[in-house]
C-alpha cells in the first residue's frame, strides 16, 4: 500500500522548517521544479502498489530524500 505525501514535522518539533529555511534559498526553487516532476509521475507510483497492506513511506519523500543526500553529499541514509 502506498504511504501519503503529507508533512508531519509539526508532530515532532515546535520550530516550523519553513520558517528556518530563507525565501532565496536554491532549494526552494529545486523543490518547486521537483514536486511538477513528482505530480507527473504519480499515476506511475500508483500503479506500482498494492491496494492492501502496510502503508509504505511515500515514494516522493523517498526521491526528495535522495535529491538532499546527492546535494550534500551525505554518504548514508541514516544521516539524513
């Protein structure tokens, strides 16, 4: 089953990401041309689970994930 694409950072911290990230920072320009990608892509995503079962984490958190681990040069998931 494949798992939502909504945010839940409100459920473990006070201090709203948004708010920490500048309005000029690259990043927010990546994000926007990211998410017209992922909305393209989602019938795609669909079609590639099960209706039943656990919910998986959401495919395009997955990607977006992976965008930050390249950019940053960060050499493991576990240190996202």
């Amino acid at each position: 089953m494949r798992g939502g694409d909504e945010r839940t950072g409100e459920l473990f911290s006070y201090v709203d990401l948004e708010d920490r990230v500048r309005r000029d920072h690259p990043l927010r320009a990546i994000r926007l041309i990211v998410n017209e990608a992922l909305v393209s892509l989602e019938e795609e995503f669909a079609a590639l689970y099960s209706p039943i079962g656990r919910p998986s984490i959401a495919p395009e958190k997955l990607l977006r994930a992976m965008l930050l681990q390249a950019f940053y040069s960060i050499r493991s998931e576990r240190l996202l």
